[in-house]
C-alpha cells in the first residue's frame, strides 16, 4: 500500500506536548481568572446553521466563512437541507445563545467561553485558520451599568498578571468621546465620523503623517487645521489616574455626545482604581477606537511594555445591543477576547514561553523487573496524593531510563533498588537542580510536594 | 429587519451554564487523571486533508464525514485546492500525530487528547453529531509490553472512582484467545472469525438465543454443538481474579493463538491487581470483542453496575500498528476513549448529574451604593485568596440579589452593610444549608476556605 503523507494543511498550530503543556496552562490561567470574577462556563458548538451565522456580516467576513457538508445521511447541500458553517468568532455564537435561551439566563449574564475559531484565511505566516478565543462578556437586560465597563480591567488585570509574560498596560478609550469630539469639529455624519475612525486606527501601523495627511487630503477633504485637531486628540496619553482625570478635562466642553463618553470615561477610570488595578497598569490613549462597527462607549486594547510590536494582546469593549439580528430583546453588553493561539505564537516567537517543564512530575525507574509491584504500589500512592507520576514498565538501562526523563521535562527521577528496599528509603533525582538526594520512604510524598508547591507558585 | 430564529443544528448538546458546569467538572477529573498517570496533553486541528483522514475508512464512516470548504481565499473545492474534512474521532488524527511528528516524540509515547470530533449522523435521540472524546493511548515504538495493557485499567478506575457516578466494572477480554478458540473449533478462516466475533458482539442486545441461532443456522452453518460451546465460551465471566484465572485454565488447551491470549490475559489480570484496581473493579467477560477491526489483543469495556442499559462507558484495546497507512515504522499501542458527550447525557437522563452548584462561590451584596469600593476591596481580597467572588455593581432590592444567587447555584452571599461595617463583621448567609453567621472580617477568608474545601472533598 503506498503511504499518504502525514501532514496538516497550513494555517493551524498543532504543538509538540511540551509545548502543548505550556499552551495549557496559559489556558489554565486564564479560564481559572475568568472564574474567579464570576463568569459563567459556556460552550457552543462549532458547526452553526450558516443563516444564523452570518445574519449581520458583510462580504469580507463571508468569504472567510468554512462551509461544511456531509455526505451521509444528512444529504448534500443543495438538496433541501441548510447550509451549516463553522463558527468564525465567538460573539455571533454567544449573540444566538443569549437569544435562544433568553428565559433560563439570569441578568446581567456573565459568561466566559474559550473555543477555537475558524477563518478560511490566506495562509501567511502568523495567520491562522483555526485558533482560540478566549472571551468574557457580561449582558444586561434592557440596560448594563457603566461599572461593568469597569470590572473588565480588572480581569485583564488578573489575568496577565498570572500569565507573568511582562509588564502590560490596559489602554482605555471611549468611542461616545471620539465621536463627540469629531462632532465639535464639525464632522457630524455617522458614516465619515466612522470612516475617520478607521483612519484613526492606522495611527500605529501608517504614522501620524500618514493619517494627517489623508484626514487633511481630498477623500476627506477636512483641511490641515481640522486634522491637525484630530491628530492631537489622538495622540492623548495617560500617566497616572490623575493625568489621565486631568488630560479629559483639558478637552474643553463639547456637545453632549463627547461629555457623555467623557463622564463615563471618568468614571471607568476611577473604578478601575477601586477594583485594586494598579494605577501603573492602565492608561487613557485617546487613539484606540477598534476596528468594529459595533462597538458604542468603552473600547480596550491591551500591550506589553516592553514587546510593542506584538500589538494588542487583549481587546474589546461597550456595545449597544448584541443579539438585535435574533431578538427584539434589548441587550446592551460589554466583552473583550484573547486570541491565545496568535499570543503563544508570538510569545514563543519573542523567547518568552517556558516549555521547560511536563505535566509528569515523577518518573519511577524499573531496577529490578522483580519489583515490578514494588514500583507500581509506590506510583500509586504518589498519584493518591495528587503527583503526577510514571512507571516505567519496560526495563532497560537506568541511563537510558534517565535520558527519557530529562527529554521528557520530567524534574523527579525515582530510584528503588535493593539498598533502597532494605533501608527502607528512596534516592530522588531532581533534575532540574542536578542534585540528588535520600528521603526516608514514608516522609516522600511530602518531600516532593513541598518541592512541587515551591516551583508551581514560582510559575 | 426581519429576525432569524435563534437556533442549532439537531444533534449537538448545548448546556445551560450550570450544567456546562457540571460537564467541565467531568473533563477536568478525567484530564487530572490522565496526567496523573504521565499522559501528555495532545491537540488536533478539527479541520485536516480528507485525503489524510479517510485513508483507512471504509463507506460506512465515510458517509458521516463532514467536508469543509472555504468561499474565501482558499477558493472552491474542485479548484485544485485539496479537501478538507471535520476529525470523525481522535485515533486517526493520533496516528497521523505520531508519524508528522516521530522524530520529536519519545517514546512509549503517552499522550492523552480531548477534544470534540464530528459526524454526519442522522438526527435521533442520543446520537449525536458533535461530541467529546477523551482518549488515551500508549504507543509503542517497534514493540510494547502487556504490561501497558494492564496499566489502561488503573487509569480507568482511577477517573470513574473519582467521577463517582456509582460502582463499576472493567471488562477485559482478549482478542487473541477469542480467535484461538474459535480455531480449535474449526473456524480457522480470519475473515470468518471476524464475522462469528461481530455476531458475537450482539449478544447484549440481541440476547443469547438469537446469537446461537444464527451461528447455528445457514448463514454461518457452524452447525448446533459448536453454535453452543461458542455460547458457553463468551458467557464466562469472572467474580473475583481467583475466579478468573481459574476460569481461563478451565477452557483446556487450545492453538498458539489461543494460548498466547490466554497468556496475556492472565498477566494483564495479575498486573492490574499491582496497580492497585480492587478486585470488585474488574473482570473477565469473554463476549467483549469491540466492533473495530483493528483491535488484535486485550479489549476492554466498562460497566456501571447499577445502570447497565447506559452500555459500555469506557471501551478500548490494543492494536498492531497504529500508523501504517502514513510510516514505515511498526508502531504498536494500547488505548481507551470516554464519549463524554453521550455519557454525560445519559447521567442526566438516569439523574446522576449534580448541577446545584455554580463555580461561583460567593456573591457580594450591594447594599449601599456609596460603599462600592468597600465591597470591591473585600471582592478582591476574595479572589486573590482563589475564591471566585462576584460583585453585584447595580444595585436593587436585597431580596431580589439574594433570588439572584439562589437561582445561579452561588453557595454563599455576603452582605456588609453600615452595622457590619461599624463593627469590623460580615454577614455570611449559606444558602446550601439556609443558616446565617457573622465572622470577624479578618477571619472571612479562612472560614470560607474551610466550608468550600470541605464541600470540595465531599464531591
């Protein structure tokens, strides 16, 4: 028979299980923080009727939406039977559920959900087709305090702060502010007050000459004053609570669409300080507007200090009304996502991931085939006591056994010969530290977890 | 703009968050045992070539495959751009894992996978087409002991003992002393001793009689004797491992095949029992065969001993070669899969799933507006001593916050009001036991710590 070649299509970031260990326990961390503020577990499935997913989306998205058809029993495509797609993010899913299960969801709603996505994108390097999203979102019913706006720091906060891959900051913006303050410049349509927010958003990756120069230019036609304008309100920085308090009140009175998204920034602002986020970790960039339609007040991009080019490595925001395509139901939330596969890639890619250590935290040597049950009673009382731990069932070489071990990522290495037995102790390998030592048999188990414990809350 | 009902596809399990709860809880003790016992953690893309999955299937499954195509950059099917398929289950993608990836791989390699696959199946209760597996399996580079066959019953006791959904049993039979009977019977043709296995297969559901019959009749004209001594063979069952091994000497002397089955079954039982199963946990059940081709030795199937119309809810078994549709290399394995999807749905139908309880341990009432940052401080204090803590930030009646946490399963709601503050207390109500008690702020942590870890321990 001749052979298929084993291979993934491009696209997809399938990860060697040390490095599988580490991408897990980054989702770890993050699903334990999510809980932690009181969200909610909720999982969708990832094939959708193709009509409910792609209610409100236009044709860019559409055309990186996977189709998907059996050709079983549920019959082609085509003959009669609804076009099925697989989930391209997580918020139309959560917009459907929210909708479908309206009566049996207690208000606010406050969910987390971390599941892969999928997106018929080109395949291009730090692209992916399939990839995490990890996302919280807290739904109101008929309406949603602007405190909520300001919980969602604070489990960015949280979160980031565990994941310990650096220092980060929180940027906060408000897309009422912005609006309102293009509307004091004169720019009152909705549809170019949006087109000026997209320019906006090119401010990291064009320059600020660039967007300068095409806010004043002819497609916008707003003149070198107005742009000017524009660029000093988006060039606005914090760096502290009360420069940031400060530097929105330097804005001068506008009408009230700006003064709105102004009190509200104030206000986020101030909680976040009494949700216990450092003032040190978040900041006003009047720039940050987000590329989406949808969102309406709070927007939130998140960066490492020391890895700008990395780009946002958390963001979301306020919106208006989330399941308006399903619904008449009125359900204003606000949410943020991490792409987590994306993040890894680049975290790996920055040297900033330690793929170091395996989920096994004890290997147990074969000596003596003879003292097979030997072995296996004393793995067992390990795994009683909550230490990951493996027999190794085929002999072979102690040396051999020791080299499988370190490639491994295993720290504990176990051997049990007959001096052992007859002293009633075990020699430990650490080796991590290359040290060994002898522990009497009954005090191992707490020898290794007060090991264990040291270097999980070292990270 | 006309709504679109909010809905899913027929055959996918979609969970309200409290029982989402209850079925993350089961992932995460089926996982903790998985690592326990050294498996490594493994992900899959959903999406892989079809070319790649469907090298070894045959029609049946193929007509459950789901096919994916993208309208967007990676153009149409038929285009020249190679098919894509949805996972059908984990094996395939394993083995295509293990042969991309030999190089990297240590081996015995352990690695445990849960994900969810997809299948075209028709719609009908209990069926579904989107469902967990959580797999394990060792693999073997050129050869693998029976011992490992032996481990696969520990990890299995393991997870069910701590799933605690009542007693079980492990079934082990033996693929190799099946065959060999059947040959000393005179049914020597592999193709046939397939065909009496699958017939075999029957015997839960079809009842003994039927089995006997067709075995006796036209079909296979085994003729009435051996139709009756294949009955009395895969009737044997073992009530303790003294029984067992006396029940497989019992069967005589038969050809190579069978004693070599018979050898490795006896050792596997043995060695089970230095694994530490309890002999109440497994046994021998000679009418195990597993549908599945490919299984060439030890087969398993697991029991719950109060529920047996639920089926086997943990089934496995060794094969030969797990990759030679992609590798050269010989690659022999052992391995189990839970169908945690369909098992999890017929606990709740036989109501052995618990959902009172949220992951949500306590609720911060909000009993005066003014005192928000007081009730976010203590919020936080919560969290960082990993008790997960939601804030109510728009206040209300306390009656209708005190409903609120009743209804989503939040154990304890906390209320620090002005005579509370004054005093330096909290008021802790419990709403699991309807008691009420005030404690010394500075003792709140560590007598939650005491009531959830005790909760925790009684499941």
């Amino acid at each position: 028979m001749a052979l298929t070649p084993a291979r993934t299509m491009p696209g997809v970031l399938e990860l060697l299980p040390l490095d599988q260990i580490a991408f897990q326990r980054m989702l770890d961390v993050i699903r334990r923080n999510y809980e932690r503020f009181g969200f909610l577990a909720v999982e969708t499935p990832a094939i959708e009727y193709a009509d409910v997913l792609l209610t409100k989306t236009g044709g860019e998205t559409e055309r990186q939406v996977y189709f998907v058809q059996s050709t079983g029993a549920l019959g082609k495509a085509g003959e009669g039977t609804p076009e099925l797609a697989l989930r391209f993010d997580l918020t139309v899913p959560l917009a459907r559920y929210v909708a479908e299960h309206e009566r049996d969801l207690s208000f606010p709603f406050r969910r987390y959900q971390m599941q892969k996505v999928y997106r018929g994108e080109r395949a291009q390097r730090g692209r992916f087709r399939e990839f995490y999203q990890c996302d919280i979102d807290v739904i109101g019913k008929d309406s949603l305090s602007v405190r909520y706006d300001a919980e969602i720091p604070a489990v960015i906060y949280s979160v980031f702060r565990e994941l310990a891959i650096g220092p980060f900051t929180i940027q906060l913006n408000n897309r009422k502010l912005m609006r309102g303050y293009f509307e004091s410049l004169g720019i009152v349509d909705a549809e170019q007050q949006m087109l000026v927010l997209r320019e906006v958003d090119k401010l990291d990756k064009r320059g600020a000459d660039y967007v300068r120069d095409t806010l004043a230019g002819d497609a916008f036609g707003l003149g070198a004053e107005i742009a000017a304008k524009i660029l000093a309100f988006v060039q606005v920085r914090s760096t502290s609570l009360r420069d940031a308090l400060g530097k929105l009140d330097a804005l001068g009175a506008g009408p009230a669409t700006m003064e709105q998204g102004r009190d509200e920034l104030k206000e986020v602002l101030g909680l976040i300080h009494a949700f216990g986020v450092p003032e040190t970790h978040y900041a006003l960039n009047l720039s940050i507007a987000r590329g989406l339609d949808y969102y309406t007040g709070t927007v939130y991009e998140t960066t490492l200090n020391e890895h700008p080019q990395i780009g946002s490595i958390c963001s979301g925001g306020r919106y208006e009304n989330l399941a308006g395509q399903y619904t008449k139901s009125h359900l204003p939330g606000v949410g943020i996502s991490i792409g987590l596969t994306r993040l890894y890639w680049q975290l790996r890619d920055a040297g900033l991931i330690n793929t170091a250590t395996s989920t096994v935290d004890v290997l147990v040597t074969q000596m003596d085939e003879a003292q097979l049950p030997a072995y296996l009673a004393l793995a067992s009382e390990l795994r009683d006591a909550g230490i990951a731990t493996e027999v190794v069932l085929e002999g072979g070489k102690l040396g051999k056994q020791f080299k499988y071990a370190d490639r491994a990522g295993i720290r504990f290495v176990i051997v049990l010969g007959e001096d052992e037995m007859a002293k009633d102790i075990v020699t430990v390998k650490d080796l991590r530290r290359a040290d060994q030592f002898e522990v009497v048999r009954g005090e191992l188990i707490k020898t290794l977890r007060v090991e264990l414990e040291q270097a999980a809350a070292m990270g």
